[in-house]
C-alpha cells in the first residue's frame, strides 16, 4: 500500500502524515486481527469443552457412576448390621443427591458450559472435580504447574534439539544433493512412520533390559539422589531414552522435509546467479537460501515452542514421565472438565498469541511482506 | 534380556542396515514441498483400576503355593525385616522385561488370570490369590414396550447349561480361574462348609448345550417365539433379539467370553446385538438407566472381593433378590421365587439358630439361587503377584499382596535380615492426599500406608480370622440362642440370656460440651440391653513399648482422640463437622449401646453391640477402639494439628468437604497443606492446646500435649512429612513428581521381626487317596487318605473335617458323608457292601474334600476305581 503525496506538503509533514497513516492502519489491522483471535479462541475453547462432555452426555455417565459408588458405600455400610432398608434407601437416594451436587450435576449442562468457558478465558482455572495434582492439591493451576516442568524439559530438549539439528544437517544435505548421507536420508525418511513410543520400546529393551546402562523409566531414580547435582545428572539419565526416542521417531523426515524445501530454494535463479558470481557457499546459504527461508522457519519454530506444552501421552506413558501429556489424557477419560479447559485456554492463548506476533515477525524479516495489505 | 527384546533389537538394526543399503543405491528423488508438522502421538488408554460394581466380599482358593518359608531361626531384630522398602511406580506391560532385568523385586499389584501364560514363561515365582470374579446379569424387568423373555426364570436358569465353564477358563483365563456357579466364593469358607451340595449342583448344571436348547426352545415357543429355522421367530417373522451390553476394559476377557455366549445364543436360535464400551460407556444404561425401557437384555458382570468373608449368609440377597443391599433398579426388577426371597432375607438376617440350621439354609439358597440366576455365575478369576527368586512374600488369599495385612510384616529377603525390597505398584501412587481419616483409597497408596500401621488385631491371611495383634486376650459375650462359634485360643466366649450396657459406659457424644454422655443419661435410666458384647485386654506394656515414628509413646490421649473424633465429625455443632460420615455413624448408631474404658494401666475396654458374628473372633472389635483410620493412623498431635486447620476452614479431611470449602484436602505428605499445617502445630505450639479439652484433659497435660506437638515438629523438619503410625516401617522420604517414596526401618517397633513368620506360606494341604482300583458291590472296601504340608502330616487339631462324595458311572452322587480320622495326616474310608452296592456297575469317582482350620481353602482330590457287581 502507497500514501499518496500532496504537493504542498513538506517532507516532513508527509513524513508525520505517512507514519500516522501506517499507524492507523497497522492499529486497525492488529485490532481486527485481535477480536477475530478472540473470537477464534472463544468458539475453539467453547468446542473443546463441548466435546470433552460429549454434548452433555457425560453428565448421564457421571451420574450412572455417582449410583454405582453410592451404592457399593451403603452396602459395604449396612453389610451385617439389622438396617431397615428404608433407611438404607434414603441414605442412597441422600448421598447421590450430595454427590450429583458436589459435581455440579445439579446444574443443567448448558449453563455449566459457560461457567467453564468464563472461568477458562478469565484464567480463573478453579478447581478440578476428580484430579489431583502429584502433591494432593484440587486447584488446576497447581495440576497443570507441577506437570509444567517435566513436560517442558522432554518435550523442549528433545523437540529444540530436532530443530536445529535437522536444519543445520537439512542444509548441509541439500547442498550435497544426491550424495551418500542425502540417499541415506531419503531413505530412512519412511521409518519416521513408527511412533516415538514404539521407538521407546526398542530403546528400554536395549538400554535398560539388555545392556543395563539406562533406567527403564522415571524422572527421577527412587529415592532420588540427595544432592543437586546428582539429581540434575539423575534426570538427565532418565531423559536420554524419552528424549531420544522422539528425536529418533522424527528425525529422518524432519531432515528429509527441510532438504526438500531448502533444495527448492537451492534452485532458484538468483542463486544460480550468486553462484554464477562467484559468492562463497556461507554467503548464498546466508543470503540466498536462509533469508528468503526464514518466515517458514520462524513459523516452524513458533509452533515447534507451543507445541511442546501439549507433551507426549503415550512416550510419557512408556517412559513413566510426570509430564502434562499424561495427565491431559487422564483429565480426558476422567472427564475432568475443569482440567481440560485448564490446558486447552493455555494452549489457546499461546497459539492466539504466537500467531499474532508472528506477523509481526514476517514483517521484519521479509521485505515482502506488509502488514494491514493496501490497494 | 528375553527372547522377544532380542528379536526386536534385531529387527531394528536391519531396518536400519536395510535403510544405508537402500541409500546406497537409491536415485536422487525430485524434491517435494516442505512439512512443517512436528510428529503428533495419538492418545492412549490409561490403565485404571478394576472396575468393581458391586462389594460382595468373600474367600477363595489357591492353586499352588509357591512361596517360600523361612528357615525359623531367632532372630534380636525387631519390626520389619528390611531396612527399606522402595515404592515406585510400574506400567503393567513392562513388567516382566523389568523383573527379569532385575530393576523391580516385587510387583505387588500382580497380574490377572488372563496374563498366566505369559507370567509362566518368565519363570518367575509368583503368589496367588482372588481376582475379580465374573457374571453374566440379566436384566428382569418387565419392559415397557416389547417382551423381555428373561423374566422368565427357567430361561435364566437353562443358561447355566448354556455356559461351558471349564471352556471359558481354559480358553480366556489360562486355566488359572476356578469355574463358578455359587456366588459364594468357589472353594473358600462356606464353598468347603457346603461341598456336598455344591458338588452335586455343579455336576447337576455342567455344561450340556442339548439340555439347554431343550428348555429355551419350548419356554420361548411358549412366549410366542418358537423356533423357526433355526431362528427364534414370532408370528411376525421377527427374530428375537438379545441387547447384550459387554464390557471390553479391564483386563479383556469379559469381552472373550461374551463374544463365546453371543455364538451360543446365536446358535440356540437368538438374534444377539452385541454392545460393547467401557464401564463408562454401558453404566448409564444398565445402572442408571430403566431396567424397564428395554435398553438392555444382559450384562457382562465383574464383582470385587478383598476380604476373606467367612459367612456370606448375606450373598443371596445381595446378589439375586429385590431387597438386595446393592439397591440397584435391575436388582428391584426381579420377580424372585417366593421360598428363594424368604430364605435369602432370613439368611441376610441371620434368622437361624444354630450351624447346622444354617448350613441347611445356605444348601438350600444354592439351589435355588441357580433356579433363579438373576446372575450366571461365571468364573472366580485370581490374581497372581510375581516376585524376584529369595523374596519371602506372603498373599492375603482374598487381599493378595499390596492389600494384606499381614505383608509388611513377613517381607523380607529368605535368611537375611535387612536388605532392600524394590516395590512395584500400579501407577496410582499419591493419586489422592495422604491423610489418616479420608485420603488416598487407591490399592497403591493404601498399601505404602499399611507399612506404617500397627494394630490392636489383625486379619489372619489365611482364615480370615481376627488374630491377637498387641491385644493380650478378649472375653465375648453373646445372647443365648445365637449360632457362634469359636475357633482361637486367645478369646473366650459365653452366652448371656441378656447382655445389661451398664449405665455409666459411654453411649454418645455432645459435641457442644466436648463430652460422653452416657447410656443413663440417654436412656433416661431406663436399662439398655445389646446381643453382643466383648471385652478387650491389650498387652500390659502397651504404652511403655508402642511409639509413633516421631519418637513419642503411644498414650491413652492418642486413643481417646481417634475415638472422639469418630462421633465427633458427624455432629452439626462440632468445629470439623463434614457430612461426609453421617451415614456411616448413623448406620452405626444404630447397632452401638455403649462402650467403656475399664481401665488405662492396663488398658482394658469394653463395647456393646446389637451386633452378630457366626465367628466370637469377628465380635472382638466391638470392644476395643483404637487408633486406626481409613488412611493408616494419626495420633493425638497429628489430629490436633489437622483438626485445627479443618476447624479454621484451611484444609479439609474429605474431598467433599473440600469441594463444598474450595479448600485442599489435607496431606500430611506434600503440597499446599503442609505450609498450612505447619501454622496450625506452630499455633498449638504457642498455646499449648488440648483439643477436646473437658474430656482429653483427663488423659493428658498442657505440658505433654506441648512435647507431643514439638515431637511432631522435629519429625516434620527431619523427614518433610507429617505422616505418623506406630508400625514396623516409617515414612523416609516421598518424590511426589517421580512418584516414589521410600519406607525405612522403624528401629523403636516392640516386637521381633519373626513373630508372624507363620504365614510364609498358607498351610494348603497335599492330598492323597489310596485304595483298590477295582470295588466288588456288596463287598466291603476302605481307601486310605492322606493329608501332608510339605511333606509332613497335617495335624488333626488343624483339620476340620474331611469330606468324601461318590459319584457313580452316570455322574449321579450317592453318598456323602465323611471321612475317619486315624492320626495326624491319616484319614480312613470304610464303604460297608450296604454303601458299594450302591455305586453300580463302571467307572466310580470318589472325590475328597479336605477343610482345614489354619487355610479357608480345602483341598479336593479324586481317585477313580471300577465297581463290579
């Protein structure tokens, strides 16, 4: 988009004029862009708790299951003592009632629906109904908080460790196309079908029950090691197999993908004729191939950084890792309602938030790109 | 590392060769576009605890003993044999690689029927006891709209012919299940009380599809369906058809061998709409829902059992009639036979006045509850807990491993004292708060819990019996005309025509006044009276020698605190009311008269109840409190600390209490509720607090309540817990992240570390049966029956009674009676030529059943000879 000039403006003017402009249209376009990820984030939030509800039906569920476990207390109580069994039917008929109560039931779906999404959106987590955090606490935050940090150490160490070793190797491949590492990329590419967890199972069978080398599983050795030190070399000895079975489980094709596409750039004109000018090999990597990359590689990495907060239900499952991968699944199948949005809003915010910025990113490191469009 | 691990190492390195032979000679390929996405992994089922419906609680049997006894020998150790046991968390599937890499000694959870085989193979030794046992339930209700045809009991009934048992034992549960037809639990307790009949039914319903189809077909023509083409048909042309809701979760076999019932249906003539889901997914239909709506035909049930339950006069009801306890709808529906509903009620209530009368009752009730079948028993599955070669462990034969009371006390590395036990449990550790009046129920935590606890009398694994822990003796009493019985020496017991609560005993709580009130007070004078009445000496040392973990004796206040606590929870005007215990204290209630302290130094006490046990040893409990919990034990400073922070509204015992506050539940382990309680011990500290003081001050000073709360204190700062018990581990440490923690010695235990060495090994007879491979009818014969335990003879004192049924060439039982004891281990049969002339020409079976006082499981043998007239 062009401003256009009027004659009798000064440079200057037309300068204040032109920034005016820019910051109009740059706080109408992030203010649109703002309410439409709001809106995004509200209807996703909204959906997810929906879904997790199955629409309501898991109130029918819970309440079967309130029954169920009334029921068994009562009996497990009366059992072998003369209790009329009117008395016995009105503590039933009395703890249900508390129990639906205490679960919300009590409340129509519709309208507990919105109480999760208020309370997701303004942060106010709450409480969860049937989870626990590991240290006894029913407060979501502290649920979500202390499963925060295990799932960040796996999932950051082994999805930045990913990154950039598969670029750096990506691009040292691609510019030896059709060579002996290139093919071997190629065609290790498919085993990256196989899941991390299957790649953990190999990995324990051969480091943990073969060679005896590396633990089966946990964060930690039980009982820890009582110094600091020993525990921070504890956990990294519990990290290699987890860790590395994610990297392994993605290694081939996330190489194979960014020689892919760095080998599309690779064959650009413009780099044929940097080449053909005689420029160094670091400097079209730098200049030619890397730059014009580099919004792609951005976006990868911005989503790589919330993606790591989602953990990895089934290598944590493998591993016994005390991440958030584990406990979303359990929040899940619990039905935890409370939890679930708990995790979802961060994830949503994040996702929201990255996405925002990230034009920003493309702004300033593409020439190309202008943000708010224009005629 | 096993066959299977080498197998996949293998595998993996020729994918990886095959992949660099492939790059050799692969071309360069045209480049595609990029792919962004970071590999997402799909979400996996949990494992999660078996699913129990219903809580019938009962005994069982065990296949082999497969653990090891201890050399006897004395031993100056005290408490646990270990120095430390490390709880850690296991998933299920890794079990054996990590046993055979020798990374777990012991995974206490242990495995189900269905995973036998593969725990066969290991080679690892394992101990046995009960598992979940299964059913098949029929809905009876009369629908709504359409025609339920399983209202009709003869139906029902003809499916016990339907089942093959033994099929789906062997098929789906290994051959390590027991095939079931009683709801009392296959060869425990009662099963050996009433072996006869049961036997004789067993063999009466065996597996005959013909028998089956033969009685389906012509109660289903009779309903309008007669079989056409093979197929159930009305006059319609409709098939009839069977909604059969099947669970497919836990451990898989309830699916194997509803798909096996589905083909017999299918074959009888039935149309079958197979629906399966989780207990989630089918609970709001067949437990929520309207029996009525005719959502559902049958139901593939799975039922619990933790306790060695000696009588299960109760089970009838329960289980099959309309006033079951279980007070589910389906239960309601069913339109039982009238002499089954009277019998089963009057079982319930024990209407019966001698042994005998009941023994009579509960043959009849067998009967008839397979003319009912509201439930086709199926199988009674086991559980088998794997350990590391040397490892001494013993099994609860209902409790298993994790659960036993007994386990912490006999664990230990064979002919060493000290060592490490790395303990292996479910991933259900710390999956609730840790504390003493409602935490953390999981098998998991309870069983890291039970390390800690001591007790007052403890449940014999093996009998289900209550033995004498740091209780001396006890003296019951009961009314005359009631059916009990005594089995152990450490108690008496007497008969009362009428059992006076005497006026000054204790038969209530005020909670406004912090005080007893007493069995005059709330009578009014007027003379109160209870069934039963026991009471209890504890050892005369008690308070000298018991000690909490943080180092302080047990003392009457500890008591006392336990014991208010229980009334005054559930009283509006207490400052820890909770509506959690209501019903449980109104339950009881209304069977307590009263309960008294005779004397503190020694400690003697005595209760009253309207209570009733077939065992005098079951009655012992009602006179005696202690300082056991749901959760382990809290002693008076640990309550006070708590109740302290519960009364000001910062913490909560129960989880709907804390729900109602919006407060954390109280952990004594970890947490916000440490920080919390820490400020309370600190306040009653500066204060000098005696909760419940017009009563507590009567048992303890200001000064030593300030000692006990500083004790406490130093243990907290010394451990970083608040967990304490007068057991013979303590708690160490705890990694609540990594879900581990460790138990230590507790050095200050009283008693020797051998004083339960006993059960190392369930005393399960090896029988043998001797005699003539060929019987003259009319001609006197005599077999000779052999009763040893590893390898010695069984002692008479030891041996109930050994039964013996002869079943003739037709399968037909013609004679039951029992065997003659000659000494220890010898038994003699004598058939008069009266008895051989009944058993007819062919094959004979003369099978034995052995019932022991010291094991609740009999041993059954069988010898076949011919009989030629």
């Amino acid at each position: 988009m062009s401003i256009e000039t009027n004659s009798q403006e000064t440079p200057i003017e037309y300068a204040k004029r032109a920034t005016r402009e820019t910051a109009k249209r740059l706080a109408r376009f992030f203010s649109i862009r703002l309410v439409l990820q709001i809106i995004t984030i509200i209807i996703g939030v909204y959906i997810t708790i929906l879904v997790a509800n199955m629409g309501g039906y898991v109130d029918t569920i819970l309440k079967a299951s309130i029954i169920e476990e009334v029921n068994m207390e009562v009996s497990a109580m009366v059992s072998e003592k003369d209790i009329p069994r009117e008395m016995r039917e009105q503590m039933v008929r009395d703890l249900v009632e508390e129990r639906e109560r205490l679960a919300g039931l009590d409340q129509p779906f519709i309208t507990r629906s919105f109480h999760h999404l208020w309370n997701g959106l303004t942060l106010n987590f709450g409480r969860a109904r049937f989870m626990v955090s590991d240290h006894g606490s029913r407060m979501v935050r502290n649920i979500i908080l202390e499963r925060l940090p295990a799932t960040l150490l796996l999932m950051g160490t082994s999805q930045l460790l990913l990154f950039f070793v598969t670029l750096s190797i990506a691009l040292a491949v691609s510019r030896h196309y059709g060579s002996f590492w290139d093919k071997l990329i190629v065609a290790m590419s498919p085993t990256s079908s196989i899941p991390p967890w299957f790649y953990g199972i190999f990995l324990i069978l051969i480091f943990a029950a073969w060679l005896k080398v590396l633990p089966f599983s946990g964060m930690v050795d039980a009982p820890p090691p009582p110094t600091k030190l020993g525990y921070f070399l504890n956990v990294l000895k519990h990290l290699i197999l987890p860790a590395g079975s994610l990297f392994i489980s993605s290694f081939f094709i996330n190489t194979y993908s960014w020689r892919t596409f760095f080998l599309i750039y690779s064959s650009e004109d413009y780099v044929d004729m940097a080449k053909a000018k005689g420029l160094g090999d670091r400097a079209i990597e730098r200049r030619y191939i890397l730059r014009p990359t580099l919004p792609s590689i951005i976006t990868s990495f911005a989503l790589l950084m919330v993606g790591i907060w989602t953990g990895a239900t089934l290598t944590e499952t493998i591993f016994n890792w005390p991440g958030l991968g584990t406990t979303i699944y359990t929040a899940i199948s619990k039905y935890d309602t409370a939890v679930i949005v708990g995790t979802t809003i961060i994830q949503a915010y994040m996702l929201g938030i990255t996405v925002f910025f990230l034009d920003f990113l493309y702004a300033i490191v593409d020439p190309r790109v202008k943000l708010g469009g224009g005629k | 590392m096993s066959k299977f691990a080498r197998i996949l190492s293998l595998l993996l390195v020729t994918v990886l060769l095959g992949g660099m032979l492939i790059a050799c000679e692969q071309k360069p390929v045209t480049p595609e576009p990029p792919v962004d996405e970071v590999p997402v992994e799909e979400p996996v089922e949990e494992p999660v605890e078996e699913p129990v419906e219903e809580e019938p609680v009962e005994e069982e049997p065990v296949e082999e003993p497969v653990e090891e006894e201890p050399e006897p020998e004395p031993t100056t150790r005290v408490g646990g044999w270990l120095d430390e046991i490390v709880v850690s968390i296991i998933d299920a599937p890794s079990v054996i690689v990590q046993m055979e890499a020798d990374a777990v000694d012991v995974y206490v959870n242990g495995f189900g029927t269905n995973d036998l085989d593969q725990l066969n193979d290991s080679g690892l030794p394992y101990t046995t006891s009960n598992g979940t046992y299964y059913t098949l339930q029929f809905n009876p209700a009369e629908f709504n709209e359409g025609l339920n045809v399983f209202r009709n009991r003869k139906i029902r009934e003809a499916f016990n012919y339907l089942i093959d048992r033994n099929y789906i034992n062997q098929e789906f549960y290994a051959g390590g299940a027991l095939p079931k037809w009683f709801a009392i639990m296959t060869n425990f307790g009662d099963y050996a009380l009433l072996a006869d009949t049961a036997r004789r039914l067993e063999t009466k319903y065996a597996y005959n599809f013909e028998k089956a189809k033969e009685i389906i077909d012509a109660e289903m023509e009779a309903a309008g369906y007669p079989l056409t083409d093979g197929k159930y048909m009305n006059a319609d042309g409709e098939q009839y058809e069977v909604i059969f809701l099947v669970r497919n979760d836990g451990d898989g076999t309830r699916k194997a061998w509803g798909t096996y019932l589905t083909g017999q249906m299918e074959k009888l003539g039935f149309a079958v709409n197979f629906k399966e889901g989780t207990g989630g997914d089918l609970g709001p239909i067949w437990i929520a829902g309207d029996p009525k709506a005719g959502e559902w035909h049958m139901y593939t049930g799975g039922w619990g059992a933790s306790v060695l339950n000696r009588d299960q006069s109760n089970i009838f009801q329960e289980m099959y009639l309309p006033t079951s306890a279980q007070g589910l709808p389906v239960f309601m529906e069913n339109d039982s036979d009238p002499e089954f509903q009277e019998l089963g009620d009057k079982l319930y209530n024990r209407e019966f006045t001698t042994m005998e009368q009941r023994a009579e009752m509960m043959a009849r009730a067998l009967e008839l509850s397979l003319e009912d079948s509201l439930q086709v028993m199926i199988v009674d599955s086991k559980r088998f807990v794997p350990h590391q070669e040397g490892l001494v462990v013993t099994t609860d034969l209902a409790a298993g491993v994790e659960s036993a009371q007994i386990t912490p006390f006999t664990l230990r590395w064979e002919g060493q004292e000290g060592g490490t036990v790395r303990w292996a449990t479910q991933p259900f550790l710390f999956n609730g708060p840790w504390n003493p009046v409602r935490g953390s129920n999981t098998t998991s935590d309870q069983g890291a819990v039970r390390m800690t606890v001591g007790y007052a009398t403890t449940y014999d694994p093996y009998t289900g019996l209550l033995n004498a822990f740091w209780v001396d003796k006890a003296e019951v009493t009961v009314q005359t005309g009631l059916p009990v019985q005594k089995t152990l020496d450490w108690l008496t017991l007497d008969f009362a025509d009428e059992i006076v609560v005497p006026g000054d005993a204790w038969a209530d709580w005020d909670a406004e006044t912090q005080t007893f009130i007493t069995v005059d007070e709330k009578s009014g004078g007027e003379p109160v009276t209870a069934t039963a009445k026991a009471v209890v000496y504890f050892r005369e040392d008690l308070f000298d020698v018991v000690k909490w973990h943080d180092g302080s004796n047990l003392e009457m206040a500890d008591i006392m605190m336990s014991y208010i606590m229980g009334f005054d929870r559930a009283k509006e005007e207490s400052a820890i009311y909770d509506k959690q215990p209501v019903g449980a204290f109104n339950v009881f209630m209304q069977t307590f008269k009263g309960f008294k302290i005779v004397s503190t130094d020694p400690l003697i006490m005595e209760g009253y109840q309207d209570t009733f046990s077939a065992d005098a040893e079951l009655l012992v409990p009602i006179g005696y409190t202690w300082i056991n919990n749901f959760q382990g034990e809290g002693s008076f400073a640990s309550y006070a600390m708590m109740n302290s922070a519960e009364a000001a509204h910062e913490l909560a015992y129960t989880e709907s209490k804390a729900l109602e506050l919006e407060v954390e539940q109280t952990s004594t382990i970890g947490g916000p509720s440490l920080e919390i309680l820490t400020k309370h011990l600190d306040q009653l500290i500066a204060d000098g607090t005696i909760p419940y003081e017009p009563t507590l001050g009567q048992y303890i000073t200001k000064e030593q309540a300030i000692a006990r709360y500083q004790a406490l204190k130093a243990h907290f700062e010394k451990y970083g817990n608040y967990h304490q018990g007068v057991g013979p581990y303590f708690l160490k440490s705890v990694d609540l992240n990594g879900k581990s923690l460790v138990m230590a010695h507790w050095d200050q235990y009283p008693d020797l570390a051998d004083r339960w060495s006993m059960y190392s090994a369930p005393k399960i007879s090896d029988v043998e049966i001797d005699g003539p491979g060929q019987v003259v009818g009319g001609e006197e014969a005599t077999f000779d029956i052999y009763v040893t335990f590893q390898g010695k003879p069984y002692e008479l004192a030891d041996i109930k009674q050994v039964k013996f049924l002869v079943y003739d060439a037709e399968n037909n039982v013609v004679i039951i009676s029992a065997a003659e004891a000659v000494e220890d281990g010898h038994f003699v049969i004598t058939f008069s030529g009266e008895d051989t002339a009944k058993f007819g020409d062919g094959a004979t079976k003369l099978e034995v059943a052995v019932i022991s006082i010291a094991v609740a499981q009999p041993t059954f043998e069988t010898i076949e000879f011919i009989t030629a007239q």
